[in-house]
C-alpha cells in the first residue's frame, strides 16, 4: 500500500508495487465536512476479488481509527 491513509487517499498494489489492485480517495461533500463523516471512493481494478479489498479497508480502518474505543 502507498499513499496517505489520513488524507484517505491510496494505492493497494500486490508484491512490490508490480500490479496496482484497488485505489482510494476521499469523496467531498457537504455531509461530510459538516458531520465529519468520511465517504471514500473506491476503484477496484478487474480480475480483483472485491471482498478482498472491501476488507483490507475496512481492517485498516479499524487499525487507524482505534483510539476511538479508548
């Protein structure tokens, strides 16, 4: 992976940067600068298996946004 996970913006690459899998940026809107909440756009390149990704993100997540449980 490569990129900024708090800008929420990224590539998901497999091995070493060969093949790039899936990227990620942040969607803008009103919503989400008012109530803080991220959207993200996601853009899955073919022969992916897209639960794959969908999770690799949502753990990432978790891993970056754990000091909300403290």
């Amino acid at each position: 992976m490569e990129g900024s996970w708090l800008e929420r913006s990224c590539f998901i690459y497999s091995g070493e940067r060969n093949t790039i899998l899936a990227q990620m940026h942040k969607k803008c809107s009103v919503e989400s600068e008012f109530l803080g909440k991220d959207k993200l756009m996601v853009t899955i390149y073919p022969n992916v298996d897209y639960a794959f990704v969908v999770a690799l993100i949502a753990i990432l997540d978790g891993i970056n946004n754990d000091d909300d449980f403290e």
